[in-house]
C-alpha cells in the first residue's frame, strides 16, 4: 500500500464531485504529515506518485490557500 492510499481510498468513497480539506485534515487519514514541498501549488499538479494516487480515482486539485485544498472530480476524458 501506497503513502496517499488512504486519501485516494477516502476520495473514491465520496458522492460529492468536490472536498475541501486541510492540510491537518489530509494527514490525518494518510496517518503522516505532508512533505514541506506540499505547500506549492506544483507539488499538487504534475506526476509525482501522490498525485498518481488521488487521479487514479478519477480527481484533481486544486491548492485553495494556506494548507488548504480542493479535491474535484475530473469529467470523463479530463
């Protein structure tokens, strides 16, 4: 099992096309803190093995403000 697992396990059980979450709210299902990286909106887009983990469920983000972010479901051939 993966690091951000947990959060893609926690992503693909809701109903809701969107989530708002904090920093303290994501790392506490992932049972671990987020990297300091986290904090840049490029740490959220791009190919690294989190952002593998929440598209794998069908989402994208998008960093909302300090520590905060916002989980949405793509559309289908997004």
């Amino acid at each position: 099992m993966g690091k951000y697992d947990p959060l893609a396990a926690f992503l693909r059980r809701r109903a809701a096309d969107d989530i708002e979450l904090t920093f303290t709210e994501i790392e506490r299902r992932l049972g671990a803190l987020l990297p300091k990286a986290a904090q840049a909106h490029g740490w959220w887009s791009g190919d690294g093995v989190q952002v593998r983990a929440w598209s794998a469920v069908g989402f994208g983000t998008e960093l909302t403000g300090p520590e905060r972010v916002r989980f949405t479901r793509r559309s289908v051939g997004d």
